[in-house]
C-alpha cells in the first residue's frame, strides 16, 4: 500500500492498535489502525486536522500524513470477516514527557506549544467534532454514575458536590468563552521532549480526542498532566500561561475559569481509569499508569475551597493583573 520494504513493532496504546515501523533498524513511521467504534467521519476529522495544521503553521512539532500509491489519506483491509481501516504518519523524534524531570522552561513550552497548535486549529472545521466525548469535561455530568466506584467515602462526596457545581456553574461560564476545536488530550504521553535539551517540546501526537470545546480547556487539560506530585499546581499552571501567551493572550473570563477545567480533567481522568480498567481487565497497567498522580493531585486541590484555587490562579495570571 505505501512501497515500503520495512518491519513493523507493536506499540502500547487506549483503543488503537499502532505500530512502530522501522527500515533498517531505524525508525521511520507509526502505522495506526483504528478501533472498530471509529466510523468514517471519526477519521476523517483526525486525517484533515493533521493536513490543516501542517498548512497553516503548526506541522513542526505535529506528525505528517502519509499517502497510499494511490494517493489516499489511509488504508483499508479486511481480516477476521471485518473490514478495518489506518493510516501511516511520520515518526517524531524525541522522549516522552513522563521520562524527562519537570522544569519551568519545558512547561512554558508546553504553553507555547499547546497555543502553536490552537491557532493553527482555529481555522478548521469539522462535523465530527461536535460529538459526545467522554474525555470532554464539557460533558462531565457523564461520568456522575461512576462516582459510586470510588471507595473512599470523603472522595466520593468531594466528587459529587464539585461535579454539581461545575455542570450548574462552570459549564455556562466556559460555553461563553471563546471556543474551537482543540486537540483536548495534551498529557506527558502526547508530549514528546527533545532528546538533547529536555526542556524543548519536539512533538504532539495522538488527535484522538479533538473536540469542539472552550479554547481554555487546552491549558486545563494540560496542566494536570504537566504537574508532578513534588510540584506546586498554581506554578504549573502559571508557567503553562506564561507560554501560551507569547501565541495567543488569554482573556480574564477565560483564566477565571481555568482552575475549575484543571480540576474537572483530573476528576475524569480518575473516574474513566476506573471505569476503563473495570471493563477491560487485561489492559489494567496501561489504563492505570497515570492514575496514582491524579488522586495525589486531588487529594491536594481537596483541601482547598474552589473559590480560593480560582483566586490563586488570577492571582499567578501576569502577576496578578
């Protein structure tokens, strides 16, 4: 399909299956195949944002769309009577962010990053991405029933009252922000740090969950992946700020909600892990590898009032301006 003489090497993944593709011992491609639940127009909205970015200025650190002999975005087969369908995209070089120490420089790169990519996504538009996600915090009150698998009891009450008051109270407020597709999924495996100085991002991957929400949920989803448990929240936040501005500045209803969208991705994040491992048992190590430093986190922000984490925020936001 492609005219290439190379071998292929199975890669960890959610609900893709990916696999690195190697000619002569060096890596070359990543060739995805994509789950059965991906329905054409899924993939097309992944395929296009890739081909949309690399047009209007953000395809360096963003894999490259490969093309078939025959000229098209991705390849399709049929085995085990069912007909499955992928895509080939350059190799990004570099180590995941989960493998490098934490530092200031790297996360306002991050930032910078995140917003190199918004800007050049906030021209694109898509059908698809106006779906029902679960990775969304826009449709956080989802994930209400899943609450219950939480064993601690003083969790599980925090849970509830912050996920009430973030569908009654936040969720209005972000819908009036500026919104436009996002690449929503900004963590330490999405991230690939240059090898050489480890504080320079070298590649963003994985387009899986883009989705039509509030543009500050980029910075929100980001920030709680970024943290360390050693790490002081606000300054991961306010170092994230600090890159994302030097692309696209923020506007103060935008950072008035952003801790309220850290907060929200990190009760996903724990809620969807447990979910997840429940239902796919033999995936358990994978779904999980990020799970301890989200409770960390939590049991953190849990000792403080929302409106005080907000002020902390606004407060770390230009100095407070």
């Amino acid at each position: 399909m492609y005219g290439l003489d190379v071998e292929a090497t199975i890669l960890a993944g959610e609900r893709d299956r990916n696999f690195l593709i190697t000619e002569a011992g060096e890596p070359r491609c990543v060739l995805k195949v994509y789950n059965q639940m991906d329905d054409a127009d899924t993939r097309d909205f992944q395929q296009r944002a890739l081909l949309h970015v690399h047009r209007h200025g953000g395809g360096g650190f963003v894999p490259r769309l490969m093309p078939t002999l025959d000229g098209a975005a991705e390849f399709h087969f049929v085995a085990g009577g069912q007909e499955h369908h992928g895509t080939l995209i350059s190799f990004m070089r570099g180590v995941s962010q989960n493998l490098v120490p934490s530092s200031r420089a790297l996360r306002q790169d991050i930032g910078r990053s995140c917003a190199t990519l918004d800007k050049a996504l906030s021209s694109f538009h898509h059908a698809a991405a106006r779906r029902e996600l679960l990775w969304d915090i826009m449709q956080l009150a989802s994930l209400q029933p899943m609450v219950q698998m939480v064993d601690d009891v003083r969790r599980r009450r925090w849970m509830e009252e912050f996920i009430a008051s973030f569908v009654g109270v936040a969720v209005p407020e972000l819908y009036a922000c500026r919104c436009q597709i996002i690449h929503n999924d900004i963590n330490t495996s999405n991230i690939l740090v240059a090898e050489d100085t480890k504080d320079r991002v070298s590649g963003v991957i994985d387009f899986g969950d883009m989705v039509y929400a509030p543009l500050i949920n980029e910075i929100g989803v980001a920030a709680g992946y970024a943290a360390k448990p050693e790490d002081d929240l606000f300054e991961v936040i306010a170092d994230l700020m600090v890159g994302y501005e030097e692309v696209i500045p923020l506007q103060e209803v935008e950072v008035r909600q952003l801790y309220h969208a850290v907060v929200a991705r990190l009760v996903a994040r724990v809620l969807i892990y447990l979910w997840r491992s429940s239902m796919f048992p033999q995936n358990r190590d994978y779904i999980l590898r990020n799970s301890e430093a989200a409770w960390t986190m939590i049991d953190e922000v849990m000792r403080i009032s929302p409106e005080e984490g907000r002020l902390r925020v606004m407060s770390a936001w230009r100095g407070g301006a």
